[in-house]
C-alpha cells in the first residue's frame, strides 16, 4: 500500500499528530515553499514542503502583509521569493529518479500587493533553457508542465523581461510514470484539468501524483454524484485518474450534447485526454450512448459500463485554429452523455538545448570553487543556453550541445589554486585567468586541454615551475601563453631565484665524490689580526653574556662530572654534556691534541666568537686556555642534532613545516656570518650535524669559525685532503682550491636536498657511492616531486611548497661558485617559502571552519547535488 493510500484512508480519523508524525518528504516528490522560514507539512493536503535553502542561490524571501491574504489565500501564498538582481535567476531541482524521467512539475505565484505597489510584475519563466510561461499580472497563478528531466536535475529559471522584480511562491515537482501522457517531442502544458461535478477541487493524497482536478460544473450541466465509493478496476485506469475524481460527473439537464472548444494558434499542438465511467445503474428501459468528437472528427461511440473508467487520449491534434471536443448522444440513447473529467495540455516546444553535460558540470564546479554564484549575476542556470542568457566571460559553440570555447574570468577576484575541475573543459580553447589572486603551481593539465590554444595566467600570485609541457607549447607556437606578473612565478627559461638560466642550473655537473673517510683539513689561513667585527656588534644578542667565562680544568672536570657523558664527537674533538653552578646546561668540546694551535691563536679566536651572538649560532658561553687543555663551552642544544633526526628511524619524523623552519634557521644563521660579519665568516664545514636544534626545535649552527681558527693542516696525513665533509664539498673548491662564501652555499644546497629527501648526502648502492644532487636531477628533470620527498612524510606536504624548496636546493648546487646565490637571497626565498606554508595552514583552517558554507554552496550546483540528498 503505498502513503498515497495509507494516508487517504487516515486522513478522515486519524488524530493530526500522528499524521504530522508520518508526514515526511513524499517519494518522488519536491515540495519547496519559496520564502518560508520553516519547512512544514501542510495541514489540508498533508504535503511535506521545505524551504528553498538549497535550492537558490540568489534572490532574497518576502512576506506578503496579512492585510493581503485573501479568500483561500493557503500557506504558499503567504511569503515568496524575489529576485531583485540578475536577468536569469533559478531553482534547481535534483529529484531521485533524474534523466530520462517523467514529471509534473508546477510553479506558483501569488502576488498578494508584496511590494505595495498594487501593480504585479511581468516576468518569464523557464524550464531549463526554454521558455515555459510568462507570468503577468495575476493575483494568483499556478501552471503545470509535464517535463521528462533532460539531466539529473532540473531548473526553473525566472527571466526578468523589465517589467518589474521577478517572484515566485511554490515550486513543485512530481514524479510521473512514464507511460502516462505519452508525448512525441517537447513538453504539455497543463490548460484544464477538471474534475466535473465534483464539489471541491482534488490533489494529493487523493491523487498520487498530486495532480490538482478543479471542479466545474458549465452552465445548463448537471451533478451527478454516487457518493457511495465506485470501485474502479486499477488496471484499467491508465492514468491513475483518483476515485475521488471519478465518483462525480456532469450531465446535460436536457438531451443534448456538450460542446467544450478550445481556441488554438495554428501552430500549436494538442492532447485532450478525457475519462468516462458510469455512476449511476442504469434501469432496464435506460440507454446513455453517445459519440465522442474530438477535433470535430469521430472518435468513437462509447456505451458506458457501470464503474467502469474509459479513458480517450486524442493523441496528438496539430494545425487546428479551434480544437475541441462535443459528445453527441446517439439516437437509441435515453440518457444525456455524462463526462467525469478532462485534461488539455498545449504542447511546448524545447528549441535550445542544453550545455554539454560536463562542460556544465565542470563550469559549475569552478563557480563553486570561486565563488562565483554570489559575485556573477548572469552565472546562475545554463551556462551558454538560450543564447541571451548565457553567462558572462563565456563563449560556447553552436553544436546541438553547445560547448563551452572560451572563458574570461579576469579580474574575477578569483583566489586559490586554479581550479582542476577546468581540465573536463575539453573544447576550451581560450581561458583568461589574469589579474586575480591565483596561487600554488601552474597545474600540469593546462598542457593537456586539447583545444587550448590562449592561456592567460598574467597578473596572478602563482609560483613554482611552469610546466615543461606548457612551455613546449607556446614555444612550438601552439599556444599563446601570458604568464608575466607572477612574482614568484618561475618560466623554467628563467627564475628569479638564481637569475641563472635554468638549463645551466639543472644541466649542471654534479661533484663525484668517491671517499667517505675524509677528514676535516683547512687549508686557507686568513690573517686573524686584520678581522674586525663591526657589525657583529651590532646586533649583538643583549640576552647573551658579553663575557666569556674562562674555565680552569679542575671546573671543567667538576662541570661535566669528570667527562662522564659524551654527547657528540666532532672533527675537532669529544663533546661532553656539562652543567655550570646555576644548573644550566652546557656542550663541553675537548679539542683533541691534533686541532690544537697557539694559545695567542686560539685566545684571539675564543674573543671573535665570543661577539657573535645570533638565534640561528650556537652561543659559546666559555673556554678553558690551559696548556694541557684547550675547551669550549656552549649552550647545550636539547634536540641535538638535524642529521639524527634525518636518518635516525628511532626519532620522530620531522615534519615539512619543520624543515622548513630548520631550513630558514639555518640559512638566517648562516646570512649572518656572511653578511653580518666583517669580514665574513665562512664556516666551511655546514652539514646536518653541525645544525643543532634547541627544546623548542629553533635550529642553530655550530662549529661556525673554527676550521678557521683551529687549522689542522700541519697535521701533514690529511693536509692533502679537501676541507669540510665529503658530500658537502664545493666541487669548485675541489677543482681550484678556492674557498669563499659560495662554498657554504654549496653545502647548504646539499643539506636542503637532505632536508627534502630524507636521504644522506652520500649513500652507498652496492659498490658505488652516489651523491644526492646526483640521485634527484633526474627525478627533478621528470618532474617526479612525489618520488622525491622523504617517503616518511606520507605526502603531508604541499607540492607547491616542495617544488620551492627544490629549487631553491637547485640554485645552490651548480658546479660553477659564480652560479650561486648569495646567502641573502637562498634566505629571502625560504622565508617566502615558509610564509606560504603557514599562510595555507591558516587558509585550511579557515576553510575548515567554513566548511559547512562551502558544502551549502556546492549543494546549490547541479553538478555537486547529491541526488539522494533530496
Ligand atoms: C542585489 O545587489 C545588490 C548590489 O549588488 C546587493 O547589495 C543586494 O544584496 C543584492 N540582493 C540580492 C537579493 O541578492
Ligand atoms: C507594505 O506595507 C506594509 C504595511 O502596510 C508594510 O508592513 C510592508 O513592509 C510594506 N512593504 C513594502 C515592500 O514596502
Ligand atoms: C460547439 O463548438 C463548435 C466548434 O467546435 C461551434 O461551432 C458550436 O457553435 C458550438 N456549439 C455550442 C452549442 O456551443
Ligand atoms: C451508487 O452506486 C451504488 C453501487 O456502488 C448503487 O447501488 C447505487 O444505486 C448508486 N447510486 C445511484 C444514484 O446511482
Ligand atoms: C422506464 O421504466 C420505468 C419503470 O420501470 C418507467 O417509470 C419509466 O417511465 C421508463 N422510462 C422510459 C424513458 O421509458
Ligand atoms: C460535434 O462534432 C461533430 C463533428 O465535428 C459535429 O458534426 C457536430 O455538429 C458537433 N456538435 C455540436 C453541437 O456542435
Ligand atoms: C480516438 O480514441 C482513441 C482511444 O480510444 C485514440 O487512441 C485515438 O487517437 C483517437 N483518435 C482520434 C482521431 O482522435
Ligand atoms: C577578457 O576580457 C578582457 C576585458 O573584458 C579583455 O581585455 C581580454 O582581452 C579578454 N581576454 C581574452 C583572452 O579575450
Ligand atoms: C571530470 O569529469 C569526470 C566525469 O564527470 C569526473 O569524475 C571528474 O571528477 C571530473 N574532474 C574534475 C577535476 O572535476
Ligand atoms: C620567461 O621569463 C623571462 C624573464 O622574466 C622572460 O624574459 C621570458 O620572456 C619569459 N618567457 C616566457 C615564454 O614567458
């Protein structure tokens, strides 16, 4: 028994809390109240109606004054929806059963003096991209069409034709079987539908498809009712004409015929479908035969049957200026004919047709990420149908599906990422995103699109690497591509960051470094004496202590607990943990014999690094000049170092946020023994295990100066080998054994690279050793960022940001010094790198709490509906 039924039957005795408790969305059908408040269930015809949340995106809900409510005024007719701004505003129904399926679809408009005008307005109304019905001036006006959905939605679009704000106080739509009112073409207009004789005007639940039968009795026509229910046999009634309906008639009061005519244009098609059953028993001596004209032909003599429904469709009546129907009673006949209802539809022409579906359904996903519904007027419905209406910035083709070929959305205020969803427009031949606020990478499908042939990206805040295959395009002259006026925007011809041409930078020689068992030599002597400090000064860090503690090494026992814990062992001696007399932690570095110069040296060298006092350098806070031991004291760093954290699996991972914030802490530090100092300080030994991370994860360089002061060359074993770490070394300094700034930044480019990829600078594969600039050009070359990230990551990283990076390790590591940044400018990029990081952390929160707008929003498109939402 389906609710239709349940409910007829309750509806007489039922109590209407439990009607209201059963009362819920009816299958098949969507009710919407247009400018209600609250969704409700209509207490006379027991029809659940919703708001229009959801179902409009523009357009603002009014109530009409209650000094206005007139006669039969019912609930739909109280408040409205008003559509003030745009020329095409629409409702867009996506109902369960989509494509393909048949509806009753109605829309209602009652004026009711909203605007106090006591004018009404004058606007059309379309259904999808044709014209349905033009509303003009009634107080009350209802009209139905029967649509077989063209999508999986549906649209009602009201036109503003300049005569006044559009409205709307109902829409609804009904699913139809599909077999009934059988239609060549187009759609049937509803033009009558009656329930003749009936007392009252029927729709739902009475009629399951909520079809609405209004009474009429013509003049000099008489009631017949059996108000005991006619059984009608369901399987004979094709079109579910209710009982309700069928238990009235009309007869004429004298023997004669009807005569209903309808005046037509020429042009127009018809149905007419008309019901007959007896309901009255007939006596022996009683005859009611009659014949049946439609369109003045002989359609067919009917000799009715008690409770028996006939039903005459007249199929379709074209090229008449007066199409009507009369019943003729036949001679023999005692009894006047007797009608129980009728229905004319005018049958509506669809001329345009609708946009390729997934170009629709990829244009409204970019609305939807952009936000365009709120911003573009004209971008509500169709987006290229009828032709007037189409929206702005778009040009679309002409095929019987028309295509979207062009789309200029500059200066649009569009921002994010460009959106994906373009990729699905594959007869796009031109898109003009320029002067917007477009970020991340240039995406790799703008390559792909088959028909592009003009991309404008101009004026925008994208970055990273254009695609190779985008470049490759334009300069084989098959696209006309605009990408100036994105700073950070890099044309793979060209990029800021070095101002070197890429080719060089990544064609570059990468250092084959075949020992791993070198050891730290200097070879350069720089004249100590000369050094002046002038700007390490400057920005001395107040917090530190100006003096240095000198240590005896009685203290120096006593701080580190007779040397109990080894904390670290580098180039120039064991690391102990100490801590001083007010409790505070401290690094004790032993230099070893070997590393050991002239007091005169090393006091000189103890006083420099005493003034260089920076967040990113590790502070020394003492040393101890005794002939038997030379010893630094520094802040001890809790985190230790940035290569266990790297390759040591037993610690946690490092998350991309947090290489990049070693990366620019880093790269501060080492900014300012390059800039802040004079002269510079070159640390000539940078690597991972020299980037020291204190509790709160703030990288710090240590080990900075020393392979300066603590030459080790008269060391006459390793005096041959190059200074600094194998896998660090500037390939140049190899070559010409020329050490300068440079250098460092080589190193630095490695320990990026290492920070990237997780991996060590020299990794050992079988029996070759290879070097990790080596190991990723290619992967670079390919374009292959996933396969380069550290796996470890688990893709938690925003490739735009990974591309940055990437580059910026790139533009360090060529094997010419001269190709190089400088420090400041590796630093300006890593900060601008971080800054976005965090920028689009903040971004995705904020989106994130916006989330529920943003689904709203998307539930308004076609495209991202859910159908089974509804
Ligand atoms: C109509 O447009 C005006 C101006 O753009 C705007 O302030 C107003 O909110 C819009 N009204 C509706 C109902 O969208
Ligand atoms: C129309 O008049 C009524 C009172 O008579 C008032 O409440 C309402 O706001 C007015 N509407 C408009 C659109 O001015
Ligand atoms: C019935 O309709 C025809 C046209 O179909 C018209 O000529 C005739 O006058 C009508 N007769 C009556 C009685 O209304
Ligand atoms: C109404 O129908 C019932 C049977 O369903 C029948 O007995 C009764 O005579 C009918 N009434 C009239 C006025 O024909
Ligand atoms: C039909 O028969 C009844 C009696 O059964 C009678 O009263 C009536 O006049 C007859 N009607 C006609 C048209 O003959
Ligand atoms: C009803 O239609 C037929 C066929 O067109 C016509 O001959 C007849 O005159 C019509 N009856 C009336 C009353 O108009
Ligand atoms: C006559 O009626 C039948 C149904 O009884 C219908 O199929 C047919 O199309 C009608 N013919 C005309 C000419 O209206
Ligand atoms: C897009 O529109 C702007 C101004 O409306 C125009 O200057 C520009 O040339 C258009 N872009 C394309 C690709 O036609
Ligand atoms: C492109 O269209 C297909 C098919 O409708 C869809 O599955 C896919 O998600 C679309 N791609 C984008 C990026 O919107
Ligand atoms: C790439 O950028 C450089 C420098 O800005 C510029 O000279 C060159 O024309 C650009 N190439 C293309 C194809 O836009």
């Amino acid at each position: 028994m389906d609710m239709a039924k349940i409910l007829s039957l309750m509806f007489g005795f039922v109590s209407l809390h439990v009607v209201i408790l059963l009362a819920q969305p009816i299958p098949g059908f969507i009710s919407i109240d247009s400018g209600v408040t609250n969704e409700y269930t209509d207490t006379y015809n027991r029809i659940y109606y919703e708001t229009d949340t959801g179902y409009a995106d523009t357009g603002t809900n009014w109530q009409v004054s209650s000094d206005n409510f007139g006669d039969g005024f019912d609930a739909r007719s109280k408040n409205m929806r008003i559509f003030p701004n745009g020329t095409r505003n629409c409702y867009t129904l996506r109902p369960q059963n989509g494509k393909g399926n048949k509806y009753l679809i109605r829309a209602s408009f009652s004026y009711g003096n909203y605007d106090n005008r006591s004018s009404p307005p004058a606007f059309d109304i379309h259904i999808d991209v044709n014209s349905w019905l033009t509303y003009s001036g009634s107080r009350y006006f209802c009209q139905e069409v029967i649509y077989i959905l063209q999508r999986d939605y549906v649209q009602v679009c009201l036109i503003n034709t300049g005569n006044g704000v559009p409205f709307i106080s109902a829409v609804e739509l009904r699913l139809l079987d599909n077999g009934i009112y059988p239609f060549e073409s187009g759609a049937l207009v509803r033009e009558d539908r009656y329930a003749m004789g009936s007392s009252r005007s029927i729709r739902y639940p009475d009629d399951p498809f909520d079809r609405i039968w209004y009474k009429l009795l013509p003049e000099d026509f008489q009631a017949a009712t059996n108000t005991t229910a006619i059984e009608i046999d369901p399987n004979n009634n094709p079109y579910k004409v209710p009982t309700a309906v069928l238990k009235t008639a009309a007869v004429s009061n004298v023997l004669r015929s009807f005569n209903l005519s309808r005046p037509s244009n020429s042009m127009d098609g018809w149905h007419f479908y008309l019901y007959f059953a007896e309901i009255q028993l007939l006596q022996q001596n009683q005859t009611r035969e009659f014949s049946v004209y439609i369109d003045n032909m002989f359609n067919t003599t009917e000799n009715l049957e008690y409770s028996t429904l006939t039903t005459i469709p007249s199929g379709l009546l074209t090229g008449q200026t007066i199409v009507g129907f009369n019943l003729t009673s036949t001679a023999r006949s005692t009894l006047s004919p007797i009608i129980n209802a009728f229905e004319t539809y005018k049958v509506l022409e669809l001329p345009n047709s609708m946009t390729y579906p997934g170009d629709v359904e990829a244009i409204y996903n970019i609305r939807t990420t952009y936000g365009l519904a709120k911003t573009k007027e004209s971008w509500q419905g169709d987006p290229c149908s009828p032709v007037q209406y189409k929206w702005s910035g778009l040009t679309c083709s002409d095929d019987s599906a028309p295509r979207i070929v062009s789309i200029n959305l500059t200066s649009s205020g569009l921002t994010g990422p460009i959106a994906p969803a373009l990729a699905n427009l594959t007869s796009l031949q031109s898109l003009d995103l320029s002067n917007n606020q477009l970020m991340e990478s240039v995406p790799d499908f703008l390559a792909q699109m088959p028909s592009l042939k003009i991309l404008n990206l101009g004026g925008n805040n994208l970055n990273g690497l254009v695609p190779l295959d985008l470049m490759k395009k334009a300069a084989d002259g098959m696209l006309l591509l605009s990408i100036e006026g994105n700073p950070n925007l890099c044309n793979s011809s060209y990029c800021k960051s070095t101002g070197e041409p890429s080719e060089r930078r990544l064609g570059f020689v990468v250092p084959l470094v075949t020992s791993v068992s070198g050891v730290i030599v200097v070879v350069s002597l720089v004249t100590i004496a000369a050094v002046t400090w002038s700007r390490a000064r400057e920005r001395r860090d107040e917090s530190s202590p100006s003096m240095l503690k000198t240590f005896t090494p009685t203290e120096i026992e006593g701080i580190t607990n007779n040397f109990k814990m080894i904390i670290g062992e580098g180039a120039f001696g064991k690391v102990y943990l100490g801590r001083l007399d007010g409790g505070a932690e401290v690094a004790v570095k032993v230099l070893s014999q070997m590393s050991r110069q002239g007091h005169k040296e090393f006091q000189a060298e103890v006083k420099l690094l005493a003034v260089v006092h920076h967040r990113n350098l590790v502070s020394l806070v003492g040393y101890c000049d005794d002939p038997k031991s030379l010893v630094l004291v520094y802040e001890y760093m809790s985190n230790g170092n940035v290569r266990d954290h790297l390759l040591r699996h037993e610690m946690p991972v490092l998350s991309w946020l947090q290489r990049l914030q070693i990366a620019v802490g880093a790269a501060q530090g080492l900014e300012y023994l390059h800039s802040g100092c004079k002269p510079p300080i070159i640390h000539r030994d940078l690597k991972p295990a020299n980037i020291l991370l204190d509790n709160n994860m703030q990288a710090k360089i240590a080990d900075f100066g020393l392979s300066r002061a603590f030459r080790t060359d008269y060391d006459s074993h390793v005096s041959t080998n190059p200074a600094g770490t194998p896998g660090y070394v500037d390939p140049e300094y190899e070559s010409t054994g020329n050490f300068n700034q440079k250098s460092d930044i080589y190193s630095f480019g490695v320990i990026l690279f290492e920070l990237i990829t997780g991996q060590p600078a020299l990794l050992k594969e079988g029996h070759r050793v290879t070097h990790i600039v080596r190991r990723v050009t290619p992967l670079i070359e390919r374009g292959d960022i996933e396969s380069i990230i550290d796996p470890r990551l688990q893709g938690k990283f925003r490739i735009a940001s990974a591309w940055k990076v990437v580059e910026v390790a790139l533009s360090c590591v060529p094997t010419a010094a001269v190709q190089r940044p400088d420090m400041g400018l590796v630093l300006s990029e890593l900060k601008e790198c971080m800054a976005q990081e965090i920028s689009s952390l903040h971004g995705q929160r904020r989106g994130a709490g916006n989330q529920c707008n943003s689904i709203e929003m998307s539930s308004l498109d076609p495209s991202e509906m859910s159908p089974d939402s509804r």
